[in-house]
C-alpha cells in the first residue's frame, strides 16, 4: 500500500522538476526565435489575443516589431505569416498567456516568456498522460514512472516545452488519443468511444498531421466497436462526429476564405532546381532516416534575434544518437517479443511460425540494401521498424481482421494495431519529404519533430509493452532512464548552453 503514494510523489516531483527545467530554459537560455517556427506560431496567438482574429493565410503578415528583431541589419520586410496554415485550437490554448504579458509590459518580449511557461505547462500534462498510458495499460506504477521521466528526459522534448510551437500540443494529444485508445479496447462501451472521438476530433484541429493518425485510428476503432456485439451504431455516429465533425467545418471555413481544404505553404513554394528521384534512388542519395532520427532526440536554434536571417542549429552528439538507438532497440526488441510469445501461446502451427516470414522478408530487404547512407546505429532501428511493420500486418491480416476470426486479447490487438498506424504515417511522411525533396533539388523537411504526432502510438507499439515485460528488471531500466537524465544535464552543460549564448 506504501509503493502507490511514493511513486505518485516522486511523479509529482518529477514534473515539478520538468517544469522548472523548462521554464529556466526558456527564460535564461533559449533566445528569441531559436525555436522553430516561434515567431509565426507568436504571430498567430498575437492576432487573436488582439481580437484580429485568425489569421488569414498568405494575407496575414507576420508582426513588424517581432520580424525585425528577428531580422536584424537585413532588411527584410516582413514575410507572410506561413504558421496561419494551421488549424486554431493551439493559439486559442496560448491566448490567455498573451494576456497575461501584455500586463506585464510593452514590447512582445513578455508575451513571450508568460507564453513559453505556458507551453511548459502544456508539456507537463503531456508527460502526465504518458505515465498513465503506461499506467493504465498494465497497473505497474514502476514502468509508468520511468516511461514519464525518460521522455521527459529527450532533449527534443525540453527544447519544444520551453519555446512557442504547437509541437508541445501535438505530443500531449498524440499521447492522449493513444490513452483513450487503449481505454476503449480495454471496455469498448459507449463512454469510452465518445471520449476516443472528443480527443481525435482536438488533434484534428490542432495540425494536419495528425489527420494521418486519425484516419486509421477512427477505422480501426469501428471496425472494433462492431466486432464487439453490442448496440453500437448510435455511439459509433457520435463518434464520428465528434472527431470529424471540428476539422470538417475548419476545411469548409478554409474553403469559403481560401479556395482550398487544407492550403500549406510546400504548395506555394517553388525552386530553380528539381530531381526525379524515385524511391530507392532518393534513399541512395540522401541519409534521410540518419537526418530524422537525429533531429527527433535534438535540434536547437533556430534563426534566432538579430542574426540576419541566418538559419543555425545544433545537432546532439553522435554518442547521444548511438545511445538512443541501442535504448529505444532494447525496449522495441521486447515489445515485439511481447507480440511473438503471443503466436506462440495459441499453440498452432501456423502460429508458432508466424513472426518466420515478416522476418524473411525482412532479410531480403537487408541483403539489397537500399539504405546506404544512413548511420549504422539509425539502420538497427530502421530495419526494427520495417521488421515490426511487416509482422503486424502479417499478424494483423492472419488473426484480427479476418472475417469470422474473434481476437480476444486487447493488448496484442492494441500493439499491432498501433505499428499498423506508425507504419502508414511513416510512409505518408516519406512520400511527402520524396516529393518535397524533388521538387526543391535538395533534401529538405527532414524535421523528426514530425513523429510527434504518432507518439502516442509509438508508445503502445514500441514501448509500454516492453517496458511491462522487464517490469522485473526495473532496476536495469532504471539506471538506463537515469543515464539519460544525466546525459541531458550534460548535453544542455556542455553544448547546447555554450550555442545559445555564443548566439
């Protein structure tokens, strides 16, 4: 009875520790406009704190005090505000934070800290829902807890919770819509549904990414709901509703203003140079996944104030890269372990060997070779990842799906269900960055920032179920988290302080 209120108090303490972490980042270390993309997501909560309202997209101007202390000596006039592409439910989170500095003082300067702890805020429930997501799928406190303070403990993730940007939005409901998930498989009644919908139905109105999560999400929970044998039609209805019905009025808003759905700026841009690279000719010419990876544990800076425009950035160090591909290795290597001792306990031939195939092919794969660019430690994952694709979809098609087949375990279902859905975003993402990359005769959009909003699913793929089954060796897990606890101490001590105020 004693373990339960300890570890909720070293959770407590934990994102405490996280807030205050965040908060001192992003007051005394990160400058101005060193977080991607800060100035026009700033520029955007401006407008509506303002009572200008939403931005209107390739009309609205980014805030002439803010460009030009950005801008410096270059003399640039101000570009057009291309963050008012997004959907609104971040900047209308942020408004009240807006508020809040302008009665501190002039200038965007207080606006931007108040709104910076307030995205710290943000990214403390984010870490909350983790730990449940953990919590919940198991009821082991322990897991739950390290799971919270690792992430907790990304670079990335420091680095997103201390500026301006809907990325912290994108990780807290990409993590709730993996929480709900998981409770409506657990009981797939009406209430649980509802709730899986209300989540969805924010993410669809925070960014157009997750739209690509929501789509098989959404399918793969009515198929569910109706394999329950319950009255499902009404609750499935208000299902759909609630998490289509917000971005479908925000695409008919955008039709009527815009003439487009969902506008983005990669349709407004053009380059002198263009490439025709097909797929494995785009993966022979550029490290792409390397890029990725990389850029998902830690990028910082940004084109910062008064550096003229000049983009700069700090990568982590390639130790740091290496340790995080062995870590996150381990823990997928256990999930799916998780999934292959499940073919097993069926007790059927075909079952006993179904994990054989997806892992044949997947040695095809290797043995051709199309990744030859990427870094050694990136390809063990980017094999993992095409490994655990392959054999839940195998999985998948065999045993849950197939008409008149009734798959009673939830979990397997969940964890297969969830690689289905990071396979087909990370394919989506692909293809766009393919053509992108073509269009501009260089590798570009290589942002791992991306990935945030199938982190929930990562999760309950690659993660929870691996962290449940060495819940025996929590000790070893434990000094893991804690070397990325120290690793990020020094990574911020050693280089990334140093960037910054070298900026």
């Amino acid at each position: 009875m004693n373990q339960i209120p300890a570890v909720n108090r070293f959770l407590g303490l934990f994102l405490i520790l996280f807030f205050a972490k965040a908060v001192f980042v992003s007051l005394f270390v990160t400058p101005p406009w060193d977080v991607p993309d800060e100035i026009g997501h700033l520029g955007y909560v401006k407008e509506l704190a303002t009572g200008k309202g939403v931005p209107v997209f390739r009309e609205t101007r980014m805030d002439t005090e803010m460009w030009d202390h950005m801008a410096g000596a270059s003399g640039a006039s101000p570009d057009y505000n291309w963050i008012a592409q997004h959907p609104p439910l971040y900047y209308l989170y942020m408004v009240p934070s807006y508020w809040v500095g302008e009665l501190l003082g002039d200038g965007f300067q207080y606006p931007l800290h108040t709104g910076r702890i307030w995205n710290a805020c943000l990214m403390v429930l984010a870490l909350y829902l983790v730990y449940r997501i953990c919590l919940d799928y198991s009821g082991k406190q322990m897991p739950a807890f390290l799971l919270a303070v690792g992430v907790g403990s990304i670079p990335m993730v420091t680095q997103t919770a201390a500026g301006v940007n809907n990325d912290t939005m994108i990780i807290a409901l990409s993590t709730a819509i993996g929480w709900r998930w998981m409770h409506f498989y657990q009981r797939p009644n009406r209430r649980n549904l509802l709730w899986l919908g209300l989540v969805l139905g924010l993410g669809g109105i925070t960014k157009y990414t997750l739209l690509v999560v929501m789509a098989p999400v959404s399918a793969f929970s009515i198929l569910y709901a109706f394999r329950a044998g319950k009255r499902m039609v009404l609750p499935v209805a208000g299902f759909v509703m609630l998490g289509w019905a917000p971005i479908s009025l925000w695409a008919l808003r955008n039709v009527i203003v815009l003439g487009k759905a969902m506008p983005t700026s990669l349709e407004y841009l053009d380059f002198p140079t263009k490439t025709h690279y097909t797929v494995l000719e785009f993966f022979e010419a550029y490290p792409f996944f390397t890029h990725m990876f990389r850029s998902f544990w830690g990028i910082f800076g940004w084109h910062g104030s008064g550096q003229d425009l000049n983009l700069t950035t700090l990568h982590i160090p390639v130790v740091y890269q290496c340790f995080y591909a062995v870590l996150l290795s381990v823990f997928v290597l256990a999930s799916l372990a998780c999934l292959v001792a499940e073919t097993q306990r069926k007790g059927r031939f075909s079952g006993k060997f179904l994990f054989v195939i997806p892992a044949l092919f997947t040695l095809g794969i290797y043995l051709i070779g199309p990744f030859p660019r990427e870094a050694f430690y990136v390809k063990q994952v980017v094999y993992l990842g095409i490994y655990s694709s392959l054999f839940s979809l195998y999985f998948g098609i065999l045993r849950i799906w197939m008409p008149g087949v009734r798959w009673e375990q939830w979990e397997s279902r969940l964890q297969v269900e969830a690689l289905v859905v990071s396979a087909f975003f990370t394919a989506i993402i692909v293809m766009q960055m393919i053509s992108y990359s073509n269009d501009s005769g260089m590798l570009r959009g290589t942002h791992g920032r991306y990935f945030f909003a199938v982190f929930g699913c990562l999760l309950l793929g690659w993660m929870v179920p691996g962290l449940n089954k060495l819940a025996r060796f929590n000790w070893i897990c434990g000094v893991l988290v804690l070397a990325m606890v120290l690793g990020e101490s020094w990574l911020w001590l050693d280089s990334v302080i140093p960037f910054f105020v070298a900026r």
